[in-house]
C-alpha cells in the first residue's frame, strides 16, 4: 500500500517542504533509508543523516532548518517521533489479519469465546476460561481454567495465563510471557522450605503491554495488580502482591520483590532492583542498575544503590576510582603524623 507525502501531511497535520506526490510504502531508519521509504529525525546526532538518505520522505520537527541541500521530501511536524508511532499503528492496522478458530486448538466446552476471535493450532483455552470480543490468541497459548481475557487483547505464542487470572483490553503479551505463577513463599523448617501455597490471582488492567519472557506471579493472597497502561519490557520479574500504578514504564531485567507497591507514571531503566514491602512514589524516576531499598517520596529522579541524586552519584562515582591512589596517599600522611607525633614528644 502507497502513500503519497500529501495523504500523510494531511493525516498528520504536517507541512510538506518539496514534492507533494512522492510516495512511500515501507518504513527505513534515515541511515539505511532507500526509495520509496518514510524515515523520521528527531535526535540530533542523525541530523547529518538526512543529507544523504535516499529515503524518499523524512519526518522532521517544526524547528529544522536545513544547512545543505536535501533530495528526500520533508514533513514538517510538531513531534517527528509521536508522528511516526501514528503513523506505523496506521500502517499495523492495514495489515491483513487472520481470523477463526483453528481445529488444532484445544478448547473447553463451558468456554465463552467471543466474536471475531482468532485461536490459533495448540492454543489451549480450558474450562471456564473466557475470551473477550475481536482477540488474537497465537498458537501454543495457555489460557487456564477461570481465567478472562478481554476484548482488543493479543497473547502472542507460548504466553501462559494460569487460572482466575485477569486479563483488560487492549493488552499485549509478547511471547513467553507468564501471568499468574506462584509467588516464591516458602517457609523455612528443619527439614528444609515448606512451600507456602498461593490462592491469590494476578489481574491485568486495560491498556497494558507486557514483554517477552516477562513473569507476573499471582498473588499469597488477594492480588497482585498492574493497573492500566502500564508497560513492561522484556525479562522482567514482578513477584507476589506487587502492586504498579497507572501508566508506569519499566525496562528489562528489573526485579520488583514482593508486596512493593509502586506509584503512577514511574520510569524505570534496565536492571532496577526494588526491595519488597515498600512504597515507591508516584513519578519516580530510577537509573539503570539502581536499587530502592526503601520508600521513596514522590517525584525523585534516583540512581545507584542505594539510590541516590543522581548528580551525587556521578560525582562518587567519579571519586571511586580515585580511591586506590587515595588509599596509599592516606596511608603515607598517616606515616607523616605519626613522625611527628615522635618528634614532638621528645
């Protein structure tokens, strides 16, 4: 499918700088661009990019000027980057997309499945599950006994939803994610860990994307929940009675231990590590590598572990590395006053 630069300036709201019938019909960063592709700038450091790409439209901010000659069409925008995302969920929406159920797939009587639903082979769908309205459900899903998956909601393969889960809509799970395994409870004895049985659910709000082999374990008791419009990355482990708020954002390999509750709008980088039972604020920002082993007050930007001012840490890390030549130049003064602790007394 061709677009042309005038069909998307419109869509947009953009303002075209060249040839308004140059058509696109593929996507290309502006270093590898070739014709017939949209590219976007919206980090400086690509800028020199944009004189050579051979992409035939850029996406540029309203405050780009130009300092050489440009051969790709340019359309001007508020927010090159926001711009492109719409425009690429445009593009994922023409796609074409499968539907029905397959006969491969394993599917309770007592289900309620609902319409335009596609179930792809070895999905298996078991007793009592629901799935809600115009939902892909990708082959190898596990979709356990009770749990509801709602409307609008994508489970890529091998996502396994344990039973009396809840899934919202408008949800994607990327492949191998897990929703509702049991919380790590154990009890120590003196014949080893007794394992603490886990009758809580996991509940899943709308709007959330949950990435590939990221594990959301249910709940001791009650529930474990990530309220709506909360993304998570890849690699990710949130543990038992974990609560994340609204529209929060956390990158890989962060680990949030159990009973942590934390705010609205956070921002957390790769390897963040927050203890269990404490309270994260709302619009807290953490480092990457980070660890919170405590309540935090809300709006902090913190980083290092424990998690400080970010600018504090830099200046310590800075003053890290000087530490060996510190520690012999301390060990030579104290040397220094001792000599002189002597003299002084005779």
């Amino acid at each position: 499918m061709e677009f042309s630069a005038k069909q998307i300036a419109e869509y947009i709201g953009g303002t075209i700088i060249g040839d308004e019938n140059a058509k696109v019909h593929t996507f290309a960063k502006i270093e590898e661009g070739v014709p017939g592709a949209l590219s976007f700038l919206s980090n400086p450091k690509y800028t020199h990019y944009i004189y050579s790409t051979q992409s035939s439209i850029v996406l540029v901010n309203n405050d780009f000027c130009a300092e050489h000659e440009i051969k790709a069409t340019l359309i001007k925008t508020a927010n090159a980057y926001d711009s492109l995302a719409k425009l690429m969920t445009l593009y994922e929406q023409s796609m074409p997309k499968k539907s029905g159920i397959s006969p491969l797939a394993s599917i309770a009587e007592n289900t309620k499945i609902g319409s335009n639903v596609y179930i792809g082979p070895f999905a298996c769908i078991e007793e009592g599950a629901e799935i809600g309205d115009n939902s892909y459900i990708h082959p190898h899903v596990t979709v356990g006994c009770h749990a509801k998956v709602g409307a609008n909601t994508i489970l890529y393969p091998n996502v396994t939803i344990y039973h009396d889960c809840r899934i919202g809509n408008n949800c994607i799970l990327h492949a191998g994610a897990v929703v509702g395994a049991d919380g790590f409870g154990f009890a120590p004895t003196p014949e080893g860990y007794e394992k603490i049985p886990q009758i809580g659910i996991t509940v899943i709000e709308d709007n959330v994307e949950i990435g590939a082999n990221t594990c959301v374990d249910r709940a001791t008791m009650g529930a474990t929940i990530v309220h709506s419009g909360v993304k998570l990355d890849n690699l990710i482990q949130i543990a038992h009675n974990v609560e994340i708020g609204s529209h929060t954002a956390i990158a890989s390999q962060t680990g949030i231990a159990g009973s942590a509750k934390i705010g609205e709008w956070c921002v957390f980088a790769g390897q963040v590590g927050i203890a269990g039972h404490i309270k994260v604020g709302d619009h807290v920002t953490v480092g990457a590598q980070s660890g919170i082993p405590g309540n935090t007050k809300p709006g902090q930007t913190l980083m290092g572990y424990p998690a400080i001012d970010p600018k504090l840490f830099a200046r310590s890390a800075a003053i890290y590395k000087k530490l060996p030549d510190m520690y012999v130049e301390l060990g030579r003064l104290q040397k220094e006053i001792e000599e002189l602790k002597k003299q002084l007394n005779k």
